[in-house]
C-alpha cells in the first residue's frame, strides 16, 4: 500500500485550481501524503507545437472549459471568478514552492494562490501580489520572496518542469501513485483509490 | 425536467465505446431516453488543424489515454483489446445508424459494433464486417446494409457531423441536455443528473 500521491499541478491550470482546493482533505481522510509538485506546463505545450494554452488555440474547447468549471466549482461550493487575461504566469509562486519543498505552510499557500487566482482575478505572476499573500497568511514574506527570487530556486523550477516532461506528464493537475498517471482533476479519487491499493 | 440527452459519439472513439456500453441502463434509471447521434470527428478535428487523431499526433497524451482505458475498462468490468490499427473508420456503421435513427434495435447494434472495435479487433470500416454483425443479432442484414450504402445515408451522416460541427462539439463523447453540453465519459452521470434538476 502506497501512502504518497504526486501532485503535479501549474499554478495557471484552471483544473488544477479544483484539485488544489480538494486533495488535502481527501488525501487525509484516505492516510495518504501529498507531494506538492508545481511545475509550468509551457514546456510540455511546446512540446505539443502549442504557444498557448490549447483552451486558447481551439476556441470551442476553451468555451466548454469556463462552462465546465463553472458547474464544477458549483458542485464543489468552491469560488470562481473569471481571470480577465488568461493563463496567468505561475511561474512565481511555483519559485516559492519549489524553495520550500516539504514545508508545512505549503499547502496553505497554495490554495491561497490559486484563490487568488481563479476567485478574485489577482495577478499572481507579480512578486507583490505573491509577497501579499503570504504576509496575509502571517508569513515572513520577505525572506520567503527573497528565496523565491534565487537562481536557485528558478533552477528549481526549471528542474521539476524537466522531470514532468520526462514522466510523460502533458497536462495538469497530473497525479502520480506508485508509478501509475492519473490526469485531471476527474481522476483525483482513482488515484486516492490506487494508493489505498 | 428533460427527459432527453443527446449523445454524440464516433465508432472510432475509445472513450465512446465506455459510454456507450453505460449509458443506456443509467439513462434508464434515470427516467431519461437517449438520442444516439453517431457523427465523425474527422471534421471537428480537422478544424483544429489535426489529420489523425490526437491520440496518435501527441504520443504521451496516446499513451496515457490507453492505459487510462485499460483502467476505465477493468473498472466498468468491460472486455478490452486494443485495437491493431487505431482509429478505425467509423462511417459505415454510423450510415447504418443514421438510415434507422430512433428505431429499437439501434441501442444493440451500437454496443455490437463497439465490441467489435475494442474487443474483439474487428475492422469496424468494413461492410461485410457491418453485414456479420446484423445477420448475428438477428436482423435483416441485406436490407440494413443497401440502406446503410444509400446517398441518402451518406448525406444525413454528413449532416450530422456538420451539426456536431456547428453545436460547438470537439470531441466525443458529448452529451448534450436542454442545450447543456458536457464532453466525456467522465461527465455521463453529471448529464444525467442535469436531466433531472
């Protein structure tokens, strides 16, 4: 029996927002550990010869997507508020992750990123809004941005992007148990179920 | 209430052959009748800038869809082989559908011709193929099958794709209730559930 699940998720996937939100709790209640692994699908998408993201490139699938999420987050109880330019660069917050791999605010981080995100339209590819977030959490944000801003911790990032590429990882949120891919946040509890295997 | 979903789908299609096989003792459950509505996907795809399907234009996006199906499959308790050329042209047996819709048998005749795809290896593509399949469920092949070689089938085939086109359809399966559309296996029981709000 397996007890971690691998969280792969960008902080600019509207998906991975639900899985943010959803996966501490239910994780918990099945005794499985969560790895917090934010990584920038950019990457994988020009892999794919997309130079944006593909709710962009195929119009009929991006507005079936914001009318998905909608009906989504109803069901979850969970707040939406269409970002007015998407996707946002999530690059940064992902910086501060990545620096501070394990950590214990860690999750408590990132459901504030992506609700800031995809609940009130705040632009979270700026260091401020991030450095604001995290001193309304109580954090000590300015030792915190300065980690982010390391090289670093851009190598970091750099490097986890590489290893999802690697993994065969081409969307998010991607969930990994034992060696087995789930993708979207539709498979969250398959891949609870496989890590209770 | 609606008592109706629309649901779109290809021969060709690995998560179709999910849906199709579920969807009848569900909507049946529900109290909901179900409007079988085969088209192709070519020309969805083919707006989208794709001459194959996805699944084999993005390999790591192909290979996960196949272990995923392995996995969906073994859930639902559904036989699975996986197919030795992918995708089969799905047209002939969509004419057949087409030339009949509505009439009884149609349900049985869907799930034979995706058994046939995705357990048994069959091409799918070929009229005799079609022909072995009638003439095994009992039905009066010869007649199906002019009917299904008609123009006239060719065109409401046709027609149905373009309306797949034009309802903003881009990928299969899609339910579709009281213009709410939802695409995937995933979403089979939420378009029920909207069914019945």
């Amino acid at each position: 029996m397996s007890s971690c699940v691998d969280f792969w998720f960008d902080f600019a996937s509207t998906y991975s927002y639900v899985s943010a939100m959803r996966i501490e709790a239910l994780a918990a209640a099945n005794g499985t550990q969560v790895n917090w692994r934010p990584f920038l699908l950019g990457p994988a998408f020009t892999a794919m010869g997309w130079n944006d993201s593909p709710f962009n490139i195929y119009p009929a699938k991006g507005r079936y997507m914001w009318r998905d999420l909608e009906r989504l987050c109803e069901h979850y109880h969970l707040p939406l508020r269409r970002p007015s330019r998407f996707p946002r660069n999530g690059s940064r917050p992902a910086r501060i992750v990545c620096a501070h791999q394990g950590a214990p605010w860690i999750p408590n981080f990132v459901r504030a990123v992506f609700t800031a995100a995809f609940a009130e339209d705040q632009d979270i590819g700026e260091w401020d809004v991030v450095a604001k977030l995290l001193h309304n959490l109580g954090y000590d944000e300015k030792a915190l941005i300065t980690a982010g801003k390391s090289t670093e911790s851009k190598e970091l990032l750099r490097h986890q992007t590489e290893q999802a590429v690697a993994l065969d990882i081409f969307g998010a949120p991607t969930f990994i148990v034992d060696g087995e891919m789930f993708w979207g946040n539709d498979r969250l509890e398959y891949a609870l179920a496989w890590a209770s295997r």
